[in-house]
C-alpha cells in the first residue's frame, strides 16, 4: 500500500480489489498486514513448502503472508531477546481465528522440535484449538464458527528458540448463550456435538435429538453446513486425549454437557402457597433426576436448589421459596455457572498439560479477540467486546500514531503532526473511576433497588455532556456509545443481572457435596471472608481488571498487528462488498496507519544501537574517535540514504531503509563471513592435506615394497611362464613340424608310390593296350593281310589264272620266249 501513487481510499480499496480476485488475500500497509478472508481453503498459502519458503526471508521479500508476519516476529525474539506479540483484530467472522491458527502452526514449524517422543508442547498448543473451539464457539449471524471468548495464547521459547512452554489466557466467555440462543444461530458446539455421539454415549447421557432440549430449540438451527456433528464429537475426543485430558476427565466433562441440557428442560410451575414453585410435570421430574444422577448430585437437594432459598438472619434460618419465573433465572444460572466453570477447567488443565516455562525469557503472544459486535440488540457481551476493542485500538493507536509522534516530538525532528482520531475519551467513558459506565453499572449492582430503568437515568444524567454518549430519543433504558468504529446501541436491561457473578449458596453447597469429584472440583468451597463478604462480584470491573493485565502484557511486548477484514456478509468467496471493506479500513485505522508509515520514519534506532549493528558498514567512523551522533550520520550518508532524521537520541528511518541497510551489511557480513570461511577452511583442508599427505606417504612406502615384492613375483613367475611357454611352443611347433614332415614324407611317399604304381599300372595297361593295340593291330594286320592275302591270292589266283589262262593261252605263243619274262613279274607283283 505504502507503494502507491495516490494513496486515497479509492486506490487502497482498488488495490485490495484487484488483489483480492487473484485469491492474493495479504497485502502490507507499512508493517500491518491486511488480510481479507477468502471464504474458501486455499491449501497452497499455507502448505509446508510456503513455511520452508518464508523460514528466514527478509520482510517484504516474499509476498505478503501471516507467515512474514510470524517470521518476524521470531527473528526479533530471537535478534533482540525481546518479546513480541502479534494482534490479530478485525470483526466477527473477518478471519481472526484462522490466522492466529496458521501463525500458531508457523511459530510451532519454526520452533518445534522434531523427533521427540510423546506430545510436544507446539503439538498440544495447537491441538487445543479444537477443544477450545468445540467448547468455546458457536454459529452466529455472522461467523459459522464464532469465537465467544477472547484468547491471549503466550508460546515461551527457550535461549536457542525452541517451544519451552504456552500459557492460554481466555478472556469472557458468553454465558448467556448457554441458555438462550435465538434464530439462526446455535448454542455451544459441543452441545451438538454430544447429541451426535455414538448410540452408546447417547444412552449413556440420556440424550435424545437436539429438538427435545430446551437449550437448544429456541433457535430452528441444529446444524451447520459441511459440519459432521458426529464426525466433530470424534474429532474433539481425540484432540481431548492429545492436550492430556484423561478418559474420565472426558467422561466426566461430557456428563456436565449432557447435564446442563436436561437443567434446561426442567420447568416449573406455581405452587401452592403464593411466590412458590413446584416440578411442572413427569418431564420436568426426569429431566431433574437424569441431571441429578449425571452430575451425581441429591435430586431432592437439587429441586431445592433450583427453587429455594436460605437466608441466614443473626436471629433464625428462614427459608424463601421463589416463584416459577425466579426459579427458571435460578435454573439457568446453575446452567450457566456450570458450563462457565467447564470452561475455565479446560482452559486451566490444556494450560496444566502443557507446561509453563518459568525460565523463558521470550515469548511471542497472539491475541485472537472478539472483534466489534453491533447487532440489532446489544447487551451487556456487546459492551464487553466493543470495550475490548477499544482497548486493542487504543494500543494500536498509541504504537502506531501517538507514539510515534511523541517520539518525533521528544527527539526534535522535523515532523508535521498527523491528525488521527483518539478514543481516549471513549476509554473514559467506559472505564473511569470513578464515573465511567462500569463503576456505575457494579454501583447499581449493589444497590437492591435499582433497577435497568435506573441504571439507564443515572447514565443519562451522568453523561448528558459526554459526545460519545447518545440518548436515544425514543427509549427509556437504552444508550448508545460512539466507538471509533461506529456507534453502537445497547439495551441495559439485562445489563445489572449479567454483570452480577455470584454462585447461588445453595448450588455451591450442592455442587460442592457431588459425589462425583470433578463436579465438587468445579465449585470449590469458598474461603469463609469470601462467603460471609458480599456475594456480588462484577464481571465488568473483573474483565476491566482482566484487560488491564492483557495491555500491560502486550506493552511490554514489541506488537505486530494483522487486521483480518470481512469482504461480504454472505459469508462467501469472490464477493467483494466496497463501502463494507473500507468501513472495516476506517475503523481499524488502516488508512491513517498507511498516510503515516509513508510520511513518517517507521523505524528508529538509538545512536548506540544503530552503530553496534551498521558500524560494519564503515569502520573508519567508529576508529575515528567521531561522536555518536556524527559517526551515525556519516555512515547514513556513506550509504547513499536520504530522507532519514537525526535526533537527539535516535536515527529515524523512512519506509524501507532499514531494509536497504540490513541487506548492505548482510552483504558486509556475508562476504566477511566468506573470508572467514575461506580461511578456516583453507586452514582445515591443508591441515587435512598434510596429515593425508604424510599418511599417504606411510602407506605407500609400506605399499610399494609389498607391492614390489609382489611385482617382482609376479614378473618371475610370468618370465618363467613364457619361457615354459617358449619352449613349450616350442617343443609342440618341432613336434608338430616333425609330425607334419613326416605325414608329409608319408603322404609324398604314399602319394609318390601311388603315382607310381598308379603310372607303373598305366604303363603297364598302356603297355599291354599297346601289346593289344599292337596284338590287335597285327591281328588286325595279319587278318587285313590274311584278307589282303586271301584277295591277293584270290586276286593273284585269279589274276594267275586269268594270267595263266592268258599265259596259256599265250603259252603257246610264250611258250618258248615269254615264260622266263612272266616269272620275273610275278615276283615284282610280289614285292609291291
Ligand atoms: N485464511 C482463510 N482461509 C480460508 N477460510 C478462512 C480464512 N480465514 C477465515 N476463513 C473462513 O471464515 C470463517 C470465519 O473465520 P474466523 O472464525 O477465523 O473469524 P473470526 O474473525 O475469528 O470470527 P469471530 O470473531 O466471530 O470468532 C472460517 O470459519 C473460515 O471458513
């Protein structure tokens, strides 16, 4: 917010807007966080991851979250040894239970310890919230899950930042709501809750539907949407059993609730003698028995109770009977101051259960108060809660304007004052003794005659001048108050009975006589000065007392606000209502708180202070023998800071230059550090190295002459080997050699012999072919000759005859000169 350019109630309310549809529901103004609630689980914003990522982160690094918030408030514990407290406000239904959950789950993340056994101090502080819820909320017009008590939860951390202890303060529960509760809202949880308990518990108790009891049917609303009454009952049980409430603690506290339902539907009728009162009818009787037997008490002790009284005069013991009207306000008084007193015993034994830590120095508190209730009518409770948040706004102003410009005023800076609306005087009005509202109010009490009517005339004519007081025109016993928030008007009639808190003798005496010792522990006797004293105690003045203690608590504490807003009355998401939001902005001071965190210096450091943490930045001025003031302002200008005021004690910073100046001297630090680290560790690694080194030594000579040995073995027995390899191959290539010769010479020989024999066989069958070639061929010759010679001496003959028929015939002319001539030729024929 502080961020933009026009900041006016429009750009604010735009911002919001714009913000709000990206489901971004925190945004910071200055240091106050705003958040509006989502009506609807948005899971990511507060997952483990969401923790780890803002675990340490600057303020402003990260988006704004409730989680920054408690960060920084950690940090700040733990940095300064100072106590914080964050102040969650805003109205009924705004948010206020559910952040102070999701900033209880971070500090528990934060400073939880981790692996221990058993149930941790974070884990019993957180499962409280259920128990405290089931007996300490209700669905109202406004909230489905109203807290109807003020809740102070302190967590005690130890030196080292871890959970040590938790304290829970509550602050006025709502009692009249226990007996009287209108449409459409609902009583107690934990009424409901029982009436929804397994079968056995329910005949246990004797309970039936919700619509049977008085206490419960006066509103047509039994439950609620998306709540598993049943489931819830479970749900409480077990959380019960976490914050170290006992089997028959549980036990004994149910039979309490289911007791208080059956008180209410006792009736009375008028009896017989005049301002009398007798059991109306057989219901009546079986609810008064049921809640006698529950609460393990005298049934007939328990009528009387209800509708008797003893009044003690130093001559005799007269007993009064009260008429039915007066017996039903005794009823529902014995209801209400049982359930009051469950109340505190829960609170008191989750408180017994977790453990304080005497030792802790620290601690961070979170305020989950009611926030400011103006309804059609007012009563008494509204009073109390808008009183309350007057209070908180009274110390929100004083952090946020006045002492801040106090503090500007005191150190002569040049300022120019901020106008913001005081309510110092609604304060006194309410508060002041004596004359205030609350010290006439406990004056009527008593006083037995007064009456509301006269209450209310004292009021007016008390503060007919008072402009935070307003006298309705047209009422007699009405009044309204101007808040800072709006005014508000309130119905004084039940005003005298509600601030009346004094237990009825005779319920004491019964409760007290239980036999069942938690109900006895619930009204313990009462000292004797105590009773014999007026039985009246305020309520008013005890809750001033109360509140009084809880400022003083937050004062001392370096506070945190978060103001939780309500975007609809619709109670859905999505929906955001303009003049509502900036209604719930104007009242909780938002937008003056934005004008001043920009104009003003939010952040301010004495002289020692701020040297002892940013002298790092320069050195030189603190060695310089320079006055504080100087050496500050020189380191500011070193810095390249404008803006920022020197006063007479302090330095004053605008918005963010703290921020600018811590990252400067983290990196400082940072890099510091880093040189340290460096150092050591160069230091360490060569401290390591020649310790490794002179080891290494060691073992490698022991090493190397084992290794040696062995090496030289090893090379011997591999020489030899490939020696024996050497002759082995060899032997085995001779061998093979010799063998392969002589299979070869074999093989020649064998293969040679065979050539021969084969070519012996050859020669010898082409020898005998040639014998038969030739046989044949002179065969062949000699038949061809044969034939030759046969046709040759066929021819011949017959050439010799034809011759010697020639020859003959010639013969005769041969004979004599030719024979010798034919002779010759014949033998020339012959040799041809
Ligand atoms: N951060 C959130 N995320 C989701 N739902 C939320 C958140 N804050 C509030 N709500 C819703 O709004 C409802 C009302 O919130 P819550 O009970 O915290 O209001 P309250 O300010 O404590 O009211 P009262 O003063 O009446 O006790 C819750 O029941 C829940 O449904």
């Amino acid at each position: 917010m502080t961020k933009l350019s026009y900041l006016h109630e429009p750009g604010v309310l735009q911002n919001l807007a714009a913000r709000y549809e990206l489901n971004e529901i925190y945004t910071y103004t200055g240091n106050i966080l705003i958040a509006i609630n989502p009506f609807q689980r948005l899971p990511h914003l507060y997952d483990t991851h969401m923790m780890e990522q803002y675990k340490g982160a600057g303020f402003g690094e990260l988006s704004p979250h409730v989680f920054a918030v408690a960060d920084v408030a950690y940090r700040a514990m733990i940095n300064e040894g100072k106590s914080n407290s964050i102040l969650v406000s805003g109205e009924s239904g705004a948010g206020k239970t559910e952040t102070t959950k999701m900033l209880m789950r971070y500090l528990a993340y934060l400073g939880g310890r981790s692996g221990i056994e058993g149930r941790t101090v974070e884990q019993q502080v957180l499962e409280s919230n259920p128990v405290l819820e089931a007996f300490g909320n209700a669905k109202t017009v406004r909230n489905n899950n109203s807290s109807r008590f003020g809740k102070f939860v302190e967590i005690q951390f130890d030196k080292s930042g871890r959970i040590s202890g938790a304290a829970i303060r509550t602050y006025l529960l709502e009692r009249s709501r226990v007996c009287q509760v209108n449409s459409p809202e609902r009583n107690y949880h934990c009424f409901y809750l029982l009436c929804a308990a397994p079968p056995e518990e329910i005949a246990k108790y004797k309970l039936e539907n919700p619509k049977s009891f008085h206490y419960l049917n006066q509103s047509d609303c039994y439950e609620l949407d998306g709540v598993d009454d049943a489931d819830e009952y479970l749900a409480t049980r077990r959380a019960m059993d976490i914050v170290g409430i006992t089997e028959e603690e549980q036990d004994a506290i149910f039979r309490v609730v289911a007791a208080i339902l059956h008180i209410g539907n006792i009736d009375f009728a008028k009896g017989e003698e005049i301002d009398s009162s007798v059991l109306k009818d057989e219901k009546s009787r079986f609810h008064l028995k049921m809640a006698a037997e529950l609460l393990m008490c005298d049934a007939q002790g328990l009528e009387d109770a209800l509708i008797k009284r003893v009044m003690v005069t130093p001559e005799e013991v007269i007993t009064r009977t009260l008429d039915p009207g007066s017996a039903i306000v005794s009823r529902d008084g014995l209801a209400k101051t049982l359930y009051s007193r469950l109340f505190d015993w829960l609170v008191d034994k989750i408180n017994v259960s977790i453990g304080q830590d005497p030792n802790s120095k620290s601690l961070i508190g979170v305020l989950d108060i009611y926030g400011f209730e103006s309804f059609k009518c007012n009563s008494f409770e509204q009073f109390c809660i808008n009183f309350t948040n007057e209070k908180l706004q009274q110390h929100f102003n004083q952090h946020v304007f006045k002492m801040e410009q106090e503090e500007y005023t005191k150190e002569e800076i040049n300022w120019s004052y901020i106008e913001f609306v005081d309510n110092q005087d609604v304060l006194d009005l309410i508060e002041k003794k004596p004359g205030g509202i609350i010290a006439l109010l406990d004056e009527a009490c008593m006083f037995p005659k007064s009456t509301h009517e006269t209450f209310a005339q004292k009021l007016y004519q008390t503060f007919t001048k008072n402009k935070r007081f307003i006298k309705p025109k047209l009422s007699r016993t009405n009044f309204t108050i101007s808040h800072y928030a709006g005014e508000v008007t309130y119905q004084a009639d039940q005003f005298l009975d509600k601030n009346k808190d004094y237990v009825v003798a005779e319920h004491q005496d019964l409760m007290n006589a239980s036999k069942c010792s938690f109900v006895a522990s619930l009204f313990p006797p009462l000292a004797v000065e105590t009773s014999k004293a007026s039985k009246f105690s305020s309520i008013g003045s005890r809750f001033k007392v109360q509140l009084q203690s809880l400022m003083e608590t937050l004062s001392s504490t370096e506070p945190h606000y978060i103001r939780c807003v309500k975007p609809n009355n619709v109670l859905k998401p999505a929906i955001f209502e303009n003049s509502n939001i900036i209604q719930q902005l104007r009242c909780g001071g938002v937008l003056e708180a934005i004008r001043i965190s920009c104009a003003g210096y939010p952040t301010r450091r004495t002289f020692y202070e701020f040297l002892h943490r940013f002298s790092v930045l320069a050195p030189e001025y603190l060695e310089g023998n320079f006055d504080d003031k100087i050496a500050c302002q020189k380191i500011l200008d070193k810095m390249n800071l404008q803006g920022y005021q020197i006063g007479k004690n302090k330095v004053f910073l605008r918005a963010g230059q703290m921020a600018q100046l811590d990252a400067k001297r983290a990196d400082v630090l940072g890099k510091a550090a880093r040189t340290i680290q460096r150092q050591i560790r160069t230091h360490m690694a060569r401290k390591e190295f020649i310790m490794l080194r002179k080891a290494a030594i060691i073992l490698q000579s022991c090493c190397r002459g084992k290794l040696a040995c062995k090496m030289y073995e090893k090379m011997r027995q591999e020489a030899a080997a490939i020696k024996v390899q050497k002759n082995l191959r060899g032997y085995i290539s001779r061998n093979s050699y010799t063998t392969l010769r002589s299979s070869a010479i074999i093989l020649q020989t064998g293969f040679r012999a065979m050539s021969a024999r084969n070519e012996f066989r050859f020669r010898k069958q082409t020898k005998a072919a040639i014998t038969i070639q030739a046989q044949w061929r002179c065969h062949r010759d000699y038949s061809y000759y044969n034939d030759l010679k046969n046709a040759t001496l066929t021819y011949q003959c017959a050439w010799r005859q034809r011759i010697a028929r020639r020859e003959l015939k010639n013969s005769k002319w041969l004979q004599e000169t030719g024979a010798l001539k034919a002779k010759d030729n014949w033998k020339n024929v012959l040799r041809s």
